[in-house]
C-alpha cells in the first residue's frame, strides 16, 4: 500500500465529505437540485475509482480511501454542527430567526 496515495485519496474525501455537510445544512430548501449535486460530488470520486479498478494494471488501489473519507468527514462535520448549533430541525437557530415563545 502506498501511503502517499492513501492520505491524499483520504484527506480529499474528508474535505470534499465536509464541504457536502455544510453545503446540506446551510441550503435553505432540500430541493432536488441541492441534492443531486451533493450526490454528484460524492460519486464524481467513486467513478474515476471504479475506471482505475478496472483497468489492467491495477496501478493505485488505495483510491478506494476516497468514499471512506467522505463518510468520515461528512459524519465528522455533522456532529460538529449539531455540537455547536444543538440540534435544530428547522435550521432557525442558524439563520437567526427566534421564535417568539
């Protein structure tokens, strides 16, 4: 395994995985649009992993890391979401509304 490969396949999955977390907590309505292109982000990785592993040399297989670190930063900046803000389910607290009560 060469290490070089597989700290950087895994440092891009997680700052990709933290950007996707923040880009879903801070979309105003879950539309189909904001959903497809996080989908399209975390999958972009996952493809050109696939080509690789099909290909006759088998050159890099330490790619795979990629997905893992999406999962690991897109949990790792949730959690640090919800410990910063507290569980919000309406988002109101970070946009700045207050509810009258």
């Amino acid at each position: 395994m060469d290490w070089i490969i597989a700290s950087g396949a895994m440092s891009l999955g997680i700052l990709i995985g933290i950007l996707i977390a923040w880009f879903l907590l801070e979309v105003k309505e879950m539309n189909l649009k904001a959903l497809s292109s996080s989908v399209v982000i975390a999958t972009g990785g996952a493809v050109l992993a696939l080509f690789q592993f099909l290909s006759p040399s088998h050159v890099a297989r330490e790619v795979w890391l990629y997905p893992v670190g999406l999962l690991l930063g897109f949990c790792a900046a949730s959690v640090i979401d919800t410990a910063y803000h507290g569980y919000d389910p309406d988002g109101s607290r970070r946009r700045g509304l207050r509810n009258s009560n």
